[in-house]
C-alpha cells in the first residue's frame, strides 16, 4: 500500500464568499485525479481510495462510479454509511444535516487530534441554519455569517477519539471492497 500526499485545493464554490477561500473547478479536479489514476497506472498500481475530506467534491463519486465499470479499482472514502457509523459510535448528538460544517463532529475531531488549532469559543458558536434547499445555488453565506452550522459545543475530544477509530475501521471495508484487504 502506498500513501500520496493530499490534494489540498479542491472545490469549495459554497464557500466562495468568505474570504481567502481558494478552489479550483470540477473539471480541474477530475483531470488532476485522472492524471494521478494514470500514473500510478503506468507503475503497475491499478487501484486506489480516494480520501476526500470535503463534501463540496461532488465530482468524485461520479470519477469513482466511472473508474470501477469494469471493476472495482476505486473508492471513495468517506462516504455517507461512513460517518453515519462514526457519528453513531462517537456518541454525537447532532444528525449530519443539522452538523454540516464546524459542528460537533468536526470540533470533535479536531479537540482529539489537533486542540490546537480549536478556536476560543467553539462552545458558544452554535448555529442552526434550518433547511438549505439552495446551497449549491446561494452558497454557505447564505445560512451562516460564520461558517458554523451546526453544534460545536456539544464536541469533545472523547468524541472525537471514537469518531476517528470507526473511520479507520470503515476505511479497512474500502480496501475489502477493491479486493486489496482480507
């Protein structure tokens, strides 16, 4: 098993209206992971996860659907029966919708791994942005002033902890899944 370095410019149109915020476009990131698909290819690797960490890459379901026609030789890690399974086994009380980004389980995460880099106030940045029927239309400024939507302060590093230990778990049925893990 090889590990490559992240990608970590991808698309985040829905966050394009707060500042700094930097993407590049579906088109870019398709070609970026067919280059990277085609090289390892040329090297005798002819499967691959994908470990996206931002649900704003729509596209890679669709690149991975694609690739595995003939056969499983790509998935996609994580996806939604993957964070379902980590938030039940973290004990998080939000549901994924209402903790969409900034919320519990990300706070969660980052308390048990990196506290760091855990704003002051987390505790106090709640904010329950309701139905966001036209995200990909409007935007996340839409739905929040601050980035937040969901519950930060119900995060803990416990959480955290049990949320990252059912990702790993989850991770090893992807590489069961390409036939890579028995």
């Amino acid at each position: 098993m090889h590990l490559l370095p992240p990608i970590t410019i991808s698309c985040s149109h829905e966050h394009a209206a707060f500042p700094g915020t930097v993407s590049i476009s579906a088109k870019t990131l398709l070609a970026v992971i067919d280059d990277i698909r085609a090289s390892l290819g040329r090297s005798g690797i002819h499967k691959l996860v994908i470990i996206n960490g931002h649900g704003g890459n729509y596209v890679l379901s669709n690149v991975v659907q694609e690739a595995s026609i003939e056969g499983p030789t790509m998935s996609l890690f994580s996806m939604g029966p993957d964070w379902n399974r980590a938030r039940e086994r973290g004990g998080l009380v939000s549901d994924r919708h209402g903790d969409m980004h900034a919320g519990e389980i990300e706070t969660s995460i980052l308390l048990h791994a990196a506290p760091d880099l855990v704003c002051d106030g987390f505790a106090e940045a709640d904010h329950d942005s309701g139905d966001r029927s036209f995200l990909l239309v409007r935007g996340m400024s839409e739905y929040t002033k601050t980035g937040v939507i969901g519950f930060p302060s119900q995060a803990t590093a416990e959480k955290g902890k049990a949320v990252l230990e059912s990702l790993q778990s989850s991770f090893a049925q992807h590489l069961e899944a390409l036939g890579e893990w028995t």
